[in-house]
C-alpha cells in the first residue's frame, strides 16, 4: 500500500564521453546589413568530433538578427565548414564585395540572393558582377547563454 512506487527495470548504459575536437573562433559575422570582414581569432571552442569529422571548420559569433527565424541571435557561435560552394537553401557564411555576412543563399535560375530570416529585413540581390564568395556552410549553432 504504497503511494508511489518505482522500480528500476533495467540499467541505464553507460555512454562514452564525447570525443572533442577544438575549432578557432575567428570573430564575428554580421546577420544583418553586410559590414567589412575582419578575421581575428579570439578563443576556441570545443565541438563533438563527429560535427567537424570532414573538412577544415571555423567558428563565428553572431552580431545581428536578421537571421533570428533560423535560430541565431546576437552573440550565438556559429560552427562554419570551410567549403567554396553551396547549394539552394544552405545557409552561408559568404562574402561579397568585401563584406561578410550570414545568411540563407537563394538560387533560382541566374538570379542569386542573400536572404534574412526575419521579416524586417530585405533580401540582398547578387549583381552579376558582384564578387560573391561562399567562405564556408553552417552546420551547428552554439547559443550563449547570456548571465
């Protein structure tokens, strides 16, 4: 005649730690309006080694928000691949005339764009002699918790 009553029915498993790779953080990117890029390395951070298992990779903090719609607001780390291209819909670190910045590359036909995610800001439309260069794909997003 227990009121509550709980019994183990089997062992939880013991999980190996993570393996942990350190990655640069190299400064910030804009999300929001394009300012000039200035690499800085200013730490490191530690990721799971499955995240960054191919290719060269980066971190950046976020500085901005009109990318908030896809999760990344104001001081956010961004864990970067370094890679030259990227598809329809990825969201890019790119730099263009100079300028870097993070948002989600759009691709229809000839026509590129740089596309926030938040509505108070406009898509930024690729001249076709603009220099765009894709630096690298976002693939994980680390929130900093703010005291």
């Amino acid at each position: 005649r227990k009121a509550r009553s709980l019994s183990v029915v089997r062992q939880a498993a013991a999980a190996a730690p993570a393996q942990l790779v350190s990655i640069p953080i190299l400064g910030t990117v804009v999300a929001g309006s394009p300012l000039l890029a200035e690499e800085n390395v200013l730490g490191e951070v530690l990721v799971e080694s499955r995240l960054a298992s191919t290719g060269k990779h980066f971190a950046l903090r976020v500085q901005g928000d009109s990318m908030k719609n896809a999760g990344m607001v104001e001081n956010d780390l961004l864990i970067v691949r370094q890679q030259p291209v990227a598809e329809n819909g990825d969201i890019v670190v790119a730099l263009l005339n100079g300028e870097a910045t993070v948002k989600r590359l759009s691709i229809q036909g000839h026509a590129i764009e740089l596309r926030p995610e938040n509505p108070r800001y406009r898509p930024i439309v690729v001249d076709p002699d603009a220099d765009l260069r894709v630096l690298g794909k976002v693939v994980a997003i680390r929130s900093v918790q703010s005291e």
